[in-house]
C-alpha cells in the first residue's frame, strides 16, 4: 500500500514539471463586406387585395320624399278686377241707386256711361220713374266736370223729358246737345233729375249723380 501511494505522488510531481503546451491562438474575424441576412418570421394578418370587392352591407332603403298638392277652391267669386270690367261699353240699361232719386224719382237707368261727341256711342238713353203723384213733368239738368273735378261748369237745363201720363219719363242725349261753352275733352258728365207739377213748379228733386258717365269730344 504504501509502494501505490508513492508510486503515485511521483507521478503527480513529474506531471507538475512538464512544460506547459501552447495552445493555438485563433486569428481574429475581420469584418465582411457581405450583408448578413436575417431571416425572421413574422406572421401578418390577411388583408382584402386592391381590386378586391368588399362584401356588400345592408344599406338602409332611401324613400322618396312623397309630394301632396293641396288645391283648396274658394268660397266664393273673387271681385271682377278692372280689365274684366268694361267701361265704355254695356250689355244693357245700367240701373242707378234709387237712393240716388232722393224718394223723388225710382227705377232709373240709363243706356250707357261714355259718350262722345265725334266718335261711338252718341248718345244715352235715361229713363225715370216719378215716386210722388204730385210730379207731372220731369226736367233734365247737367253739367260737365274735368276729371280733376276743379273746373266744374254751371248746371245746364237740357229741357223737359218725354213722359208717357204714367209717370215714367224718357230722354235721348246726345254728345251735340252738350252746350259749346261747356264741351270739355275727357271729362264728367253730372246731371239731376227735377220734377214739376202740373203748374211747372218744381216739386222735387234727385240727388245730383256724380261721376258715374264721362263726356269725349274724340274716341
């Protein structure tokens, strides 16, 4: 036992004499011009392609707006308006106001309300009926008014008018039986009916009725 452990503790001490062996030194690595590629893996989610439709999605239907007309008719006629109004010409006697007879004279009308002196119509027809017994004779009085209504002449007896012995009277005027002093183009025509008893005193009288006919010496 003790020949091992000697045996042994030599062959450690011949081991710790041995020169040590050099080992070989690696040279170092110069750096490459060549890129280095790195692989890595990465995972990307899937995307539609550019000419790839999208799916279709629920659009709300648009509705047409519905468009409702309204025509409510009126309750009554409007107002003639002034071209639908004729006023040179009439279809018919025009009755007048039997407030404008005063109580004196009712039923009164005339034939027209233009007339001229040159030109068409010529003349009106007036006709009156007597509201008091007393009354005979009916007289025709007028006068001739610019249409300003500053310039009115004096009033002018055109003579009796023609009765039938009922009490209804009659006259024809013409645009000559206007007096030369008085003629006015474009002008109003007033006039007043007077009515006399059997002695020619005057009884009564109408109002005197104002721009309701108009006198032209031309068309």
């Amino acid at each position: 036992m003790k020949k091992i452990l000697i045996l042994l503790l030599a062959l450690a001490l011949t081991a710790c004499g041995a020169p040590a062996t050099e080992q070989p030194v690696a040279a170092p690595v110069e750096p490459s011009a060549t890129p280095v590629v790195v692989v890595q893996t990465v995972v990307v989610e899937a995307t539609l392609a550019p000419t790839d439709v999208p799916p279709p999605t629920d659009v709300p239907p648009t509705v047409a707006p519905v468009v409702v007309t309204v025509v409510v008719a009126p309750t009554q006629p409007s107002a003639p308006t002034a071209a639908a109004v004729d006023t040179t010409t009439s279809g018919g006697p025009i009755s007048l106001d039997n407030a404008l007879g005063a109580g004196v004279f009712i039923n009164m009308t005339m034939s027209g309300n233009v007339f001229t002196l040159r030109c068409f119509p010529r003349d009106i027809t007036f006709n009156i009926t007597a509201n008091n017994p007393a009354i005979t004779d009916a007289l025709f009085y007028y006068r001739i008014v610019d249409l300003q209504g500053l310039y009115p002449s004096e009033w002018k007896n055109a003579g009796e008018m023609t009765g039938n012995g009922n009490g209804n009277f009659t006259l024809l005027f013409t645009g000559e039986n206007v007096h030369p002093d008085v003629r006015l183009d474009k002008a109003w025509f007033d006039f007043q009916f007077i009515g006399l008893n059997k002695a020619g005193a005057v009884v009564d009288r109408s109002q005197k009725i104002e721009k309701l006919v108009t006198y032209s010496l031309d068309c």
